[in-house]
C-alpha cells in the first residue's frame, strides 16, 4: 500500500473487522483483493482498493465488498478515531475529525452546532 494508514488507532477494530471480512469473502471466491489508500477524510472512513489480476469480479462480489467498505465507513463517524470510544464530528477551523467529549477536548468543537 503506497500511503499506509492515514488514520488513528480508534478506528482500529473498524478496519479489523473490515479487513477480516473482506478476506473470508475473498477466499471463498479465490480472489485477491489489495487496499491501495486507507485515510479519514472530513471525518470518516475512507477504503480505496482493487482486486489484484482479475478482470470480471462477479457483480456480487463487487457489492458485497461496497456493502461491507460502506457499514465500516458509517461506523466511523460515530466512533473516535484516537481512541474507539462513541463519538461524534468535530471541527477545529476547517479541518474534520470524529471525536469522543475527552479526545475533543477544547481544540474542538462539535460540527454539527459549534459547541
């Protein structure tokens, strides 16, 4: 993966379970599957990929694989991304995080009505 993961250690067990389920479903159809960008971006989740040396992914797999980046990145705007915990988007000028009250700390402030 050229750029790693841009994104804290909260997110952790998001991208475990992810990642997990992303392989059984690969190994049960026998393809490869490599993340080429994982980041935050405005606050979420963010799982770019490509299946490795195959043209033709079934359009079940291709949904599948959609369907399980998409539940990953939902959760990812209500869990914190220092430390896991339920949190919501925050703001410091204009740059976007999901945060928890104690990880928020003063630097932040809730998006959604600037507190």
């Amino acid at each position: 993966m050229a750029f790693g993961f841009e994104c804290g250690d909260g997110w952790y067990d998001l991208l475990n379970d992810l990642c997990a389920n992303i392989q059984k479903l690969m190994d049960d159809y026998g393809f490869e599957i490599v993340a080429d960008q994982v980041k935050e971006k405005f606050g979420e989740l963010r799982f770019y990929y490509h299946f490795e040396g195959y043209h033709g992914v079934p359009e079940e797999v291709l949904k599948t694989v959609e369907k399980l980046i998409d539940r990953a990145e939902h959760l990812s705007n209500s869990t914190c991304e220092k430390c896991g915990y339920e949190a919501e988007l925050s703001i410091r000028g204009m740059y976007y995080q999901t945060l928890c009250a104690t990880c928020r700390g003063t630097e932040f402030k809730l998006a959604n009505n600037n507190q």
